[in-house]
C-alpha cells in the first residue's frame, strides 16, 4: 500500500491582492516582494508560482543579457528563503502587441512575439531551476467568431508550442484552460481540448496541464472529474486549487468557499490518483476578499491551505467500504446522505 501523499504547497505573489476590482482602485497598501516571500515561508509554502514579470519586472524593456542576470539575482532570493520555484508563465495578455490574440494573433508579428517572449520565459524558468512553463491562452480567441479561423488558430497554437519545445529539450508546457473571460469564447476551454493540443505538437509526452478549480466550474464542469481525466493521461503538473459561484467572473475565492462538497471532491481526486507523489505542488490561486484588512492580509492563503488538510483527513477518512455496498445496491439516495454525514462529522 502507498504510503500517505505529504502535500507541499505554492502560491504567487499576485494572490497577495491590494484590493482592487475593475470598479475600484485598491483598499491595501502594497507590499514589497520581498515580504511577500517572507509570508509564504512563514505560511509553511514551500514554493512560489512566477509570471516572467513577476520575475523580471518591465520585461520587455530590458535586453536578454539583463533578463538572466535578474532571474539570477532573483534564485540566490528564493534560495536564501528555501522557497522554489514552482513554474513560470508568459504574461501575454497585457502588451500591446497581443490585444487580438498572442500565439493566435491575425498579425504574424504579434505572433512572433509572443513565441520570442515565451523563449524568454522558458530561459528564466532554467535559471530558477523549474521545467514546468504554464500557458494560460489569455486572449487566444475571438470576440466575435468571424474574425478569426479556429481551425487555422488551432494550427498557429501547434506552432507556437513546437518553438517552445524546440528551444529547451526539458521544458514541459502545462496549458491552463479556461472558457471564456477575457475572451468571449476561448479556443481552449477545457482540459481535453488541452490534451488534445498536445497529441498535435512534436513531442506529446511534454506538454500537458494545469487545473484551475474557478475555470472549470466556468466551463460547467466538476474540478474533480477534469482532475481524473487529467491524471488518467499523466498530464497534470500543477494545479490551482480555490472557488468560485456559479458561472460568473473568476473570483478565486478561498478553497472550500463557495462549495465545501465540492472542495472534498477535488481532494479525493487527487489522493486517489496519486498527485503530489512524483513531487507535484498544491498551488492555491486565491485573493483576499476586497474589505480584507492589512492585519488579515495572509487569511485567505492560511484559510485555503487549513481547509485543505482537513478534507485530506476527510478523504483518508472516508467510509469506503460502507459506501461500497451502497454503490453495489444502486443506493445512491443513501451514499449522498452518507456524504453528508461524514462531512458533518457525523
């Protein structure tokens, strides 16, 4: 019998939220790096998740020479705390360069330069000592169908990940689907189109994905089972663990925040299949709600990761051979109250 999974956890420095909403400037005072990476070591994170501009802040203003000795700079950081580095992902949904679309932009310029700042990220990711880039396909979509074909986009999402694979030998690229937001529609919404992009690439066996809880309850879907069918294929390198109501904007609340059940699914996916054995991260993707207070400001990240533990225990808890029987009689009424009970400690 496998020994019991030892979870180890991650975060970025942009769940450290100020407060601000698109109706709203912040309500907290910013903090340094710095303490941010301080407070995760304090939290008992192991890891922190990079943006390349989180790792090289004003990116596109500095040679490639620069770009290297800041990633530099900033792993002698991260090792001076025992905080790795969990992944690095190419913010391509802020230039300018990439407001139609970055990989699927209709300007092949755009297109190149979305492929040239992935490199980039790539080469900042060796030196922080991580093989994992994540692609969050931000604006690969349309707003109106029409202006773009998807077919012909699917093509360009090839090409692009063929570049990346080319340019490092180790690199492994973990697609981040989500449906829509800021796209209207997006190319990749779910985990199978994912993994399905990867079978068209050069080498499918480096590129896979990351769940994010919010964005497949936005594609209306139980984390749980894109968790499953992820592992099913070995594909799952990273994960996003958090909340979210209903089909409504991403809201990244806390683990566990929204929809508790839901939550304990999620973890019994991934105690059943083994994730976190191979060394992989339990990343929370979470912001402080907008009236947090400076002296709450870690709440959200402590909250998610308590929550966590608990429906571990929950999971490993579980009255399997009860709910056996109940599954053998097609007594599904019983096994939902049985359910409930063992998250009410009943």
């Amino acid at each position: 019998m496998a020994k019991p999974t030892v979870y180890r956890f991650c975060a970025g420095p942009w769940n450290f939220s100020e407060g601000q909403d698109p109706y709203g400037p912040p309500t907290r005072s910013g903090e340094s790096f710095d303490w941010k990476l301080a407070a995760l070591k304090k939290l008992g994170f192991e890891a922190m998740m990079f943006h390349d501009d989180d790792a090289v802040p004003d990116i596109d203003t500095k040679s490639p020479r620069q770009v290297l000795k800041e990633a530099k700079e900033l792993k002698k950081r991260l090792d001076g705390e025992g905080i790795a580095a969990e992944m690095v992902a190419p913010r391509l949904w802020f230039a300018p360069q990439t407001v139609d679309g970055a990989y699927t932009s209709n300007n092949p310029k755009h297109r190149r330069y979305a492929i040239d700042r992935s490199k980039q990220s790539i080469d900042i990711a060796r030196v922080l000592g991580t093989d994992i880039l994540v692609l969050w396909l931000a604006r690969e979509g349309s707003y109106i169908r029409e202006s773009k074909d998807a077919g012909r986009c699917v093509d360009y999402l090839v090409e692009a990940c063929d570049a990346m694979l080319a340019h490092d030998r180790k690199i492994r690229l973990a697609i981040e689907p989500k449906p829509n937001e800021p796209m209207d529609v997006a190319y990749v919404p779910t985990i199978g189109h994912a993994l399905a992009i990867a079978q068209l690439t050069r080498d499918p066996k480096r590129v896979g994905a990351l769940i994010e809880s919010a964005h497949a309850i936005l594609a209306g879907l139980d984390p749980s089972d894109e968790i499953e069918f992820a592992m099913a294929f070995k594909k799952l390198w990273s994960l996003h663990l958090n909340d979210q109501n209903g089909l409504k904007f991403d809201q990244d609340k806390p683990f566990g925040s929204a929809n508790l059940r839901v939550a304990f699914n999620q973890v019994r996916a991934l105690e059943r299949t083994g994730y976190g054995r191979n060394g992989e991260y339990v990343c929370f993707d979470v912001h402080p709600f907008r009236t947090t207070r400076p002296e709450h400001w870690l709440k959200h990240l402590d909250n998610s990761r308590k929550t966590f533990l608990r429906l571990v225990e929950k999971a490993r808890t579980y009255p399997e051979k009860e709910a056996k029987t109940l599954i053998a009689d097609l007594n599904y009424q019983d096994l939902d109250q049985l359910v409930l009970d063992h998250l009410l400690g009943r």
